[in-house]
C-alpha cells in the first residue's frame, strides 16, 4: 500500500516536472507571475502600509495593551 502511494506521489512529481523542463512560454509567464507577486507582497506592503504598532509605541507591554483595549472595547 505504501509503495503505490509512493509511486503515485513520485508519478504526479515527474508528471509537473517534465511539464515545466519542457514549457518554452510558460516560463516567461512563471517569471512574470512572481516578479508581480513579489511587487504585490514585498514593495506595495512596504510603502503603503507601515508598522503603525511599532511607529507609536515603544514597548511590547504597551503595544500589547493597546491590541487588548482595541479587541475589547465596545461599540
């Protein structure tokens, strides 16, 4: 039973492998989906939305207390 698991997962990997070994277009379209995922995570996180927490507060108790009041607080 676990050969044939073995088998399986070994036959999916080989199968995606020589897909992407093969590819001539694709891979330009793989290289550009991480340039923009890279834009999009790393560079747009870093400019538009900065560490508020660690901006207005010097330490981890006081940061720690504002997160709890914001929690509970009502409405």
């Amino acid at each position: 039973m676990k050969t044939h698991i073995t088998n399986f997962f070994r036959s999916v990997f080989y199968l995606y492998y020589d897909g992407f070994v093969n590819m001539r277009v694709g891979k330009t379209l793989w290289i550009l989906i991480a340039v923009k995922l890279f834009v999009m995570f790393a560079i747009v996180k870093w400019l538009f939305f900065p560490n508020i927490l660690q901006e207005n507060f010097k330490t981890d108790t006081q940061r720690s207390q504002y997160i709890l009041q914001q929690l509970t607080k009502e409405k």
